[in-house]
C-alpha cells in the first residue's frame, strides 16, 4: 500500500474521485497576484496585433502569454471579472495589470481610474 500526503484535503478528495491532474507551471502557479490597475481606452493596435476595442474584456500584463485568461478582482469591493490578455503594460511601477474600460466598469473602477487588485490565471 502506498501512502500519500496531501497538502489539503480539497487535493485529497480530487486525487479519491480520480479526478486527472494537470501541471501547473511555476509562473502560472495557484497563487494569486496582487498590486495596481488602471484602465485604458485607446484606438490603437495592441501588442498581439488586434485593434484595442475598449467594450471587450481585455488587459493588458507585462509578460503573460497572449490569450491568457485572468480573474482580476477589486479588492475595495470584491467584484471580479475574466479578462484575456492581448496587450504588453503597463509600465508604471506599482501597477500589475492594465484593463479594458469595459473590464474595469465591471469591477467599479472607472470614477477612481485605478484600483488595488489581486488576479489569477484561469486559463
């Protein structure tokens, strides 16, 4: 017999189900990242090469890979919202992560223009 020691029992009761694992880079880990947002709502082509379409639920992050999918939550009022990479930012110290104005109207950032945020990736 052998014997396996789970970090949580939510890990242990996934592993009885048999449930499949999957692999988990360590920059992608399940962690969740925090710092500053700001949002932006320019005409211009994005770093992937796509128009910047301020009504889609788009970010903009230093070095995901494009079409990553993000969970970025307000931290002053718990809303979050799912945004897909397609753009390189922002590039102000302190700030993680650059957001659509469609994606910051969904989590009450548009009045203060910059939020403390925490994201993780979903996808």
């Amino acid at each position: 017999m052998i014997k396996i020691k789970f970090a949580s029992a939510a890990m242990a009761a996934t592993f009885a189900l048999g449930a499949t694992l999957t692999s988990v880079t360590p920059s992608h880990a399940a962690k969740s990242n925090c710092g500053g947002a700001s949002w932006y709502a320019l005409s211009s082509r994005t770093a992937s090469g796509e128009r910047m379409n301020a009504s889609y639920l788009t970010a903009a992050h230093r070095n995901l890979k494009f079409g990553t999918k993000v969970a970025v939550t307000n931290k002053r009022n718990g809303k979050t919202v799912v945004v897909r990479i397609n753009d390189r930012g922002p590039f102000i110290r302190g700030r993680v992560i650059d957001l659509s104005k469609a994606a910051a109207s969904h989590i009450g950032m548009i009045r203060s223009g910059t939020a403390s945020i925490c994201y993780r990736v979903v996808g």
